[in-house]
C-alpha cells in the first residue's frame, strides 16, 4: 500500500504528535498494522459522515485518530491526525 501524506497531515503531525515520543512510536505502529491490515479490529476504522462522508478515519489511541482518504486500490491519503475534537 502507497501513503501519501497530505501538507495537512504534516502540520497537524509536527503539532501535536512529533514533540510526545510515545505517540510517535504507537502511530508508526498503527500505521504499519494498517498497511498489513486496514481493517484490524485495533483500528476501529470507520467512514466518517455529513460533509466529512468522502473520508475514512481509524485509531492510534483511545483519543488520537488519523483522517484518511482512499485515492484508489492501494493508495491513501493521509489528510489530519488528532484528538477526536481536533480532527472532526
């Protein structure tokens, strides 16, 4: 699977995660666990609704979550990381 990280995502991802150690090695890990397994249970992945329907997002944490967009087979666009309240 190709990622793509939106200019978005990198300023979302310099904000509020490169500075928190910890949640820079679990997003790695959820990141990896998604390319072998999108649907994993420990993901939560779920489509998003309303004006956000076009997105789909998935879990790095109980609180932090990764917005993303499937471009086509085998490609994503990360498009926001972040809390719950952040992101939505």
């Amino acid at each position: 699977m190709n990622f793509e990280f939106a200019a978005s995502f990198k300023k979302s991802y310099q904000k509020r995660i490169a500075d928190k150690p910890v949640l820079v090695r679990k997003t790695r890990e959820r990141i990896e666990l998604f390319r072998q397994d999108g649907r994993h249970p420990l993901l939560k992945d779920h489509a998003l609704s309303g004006s956000r329907r076009i997105y789909r997002s998935f879990s790095i944490t109980g609180g932090i979550r990764i917005v993303y967009q499937q471009v086509s087979v085998g490609h994503v666009r990360f498009i926001d990381i972040g809390s719950h309240n952040q992101v939505y």
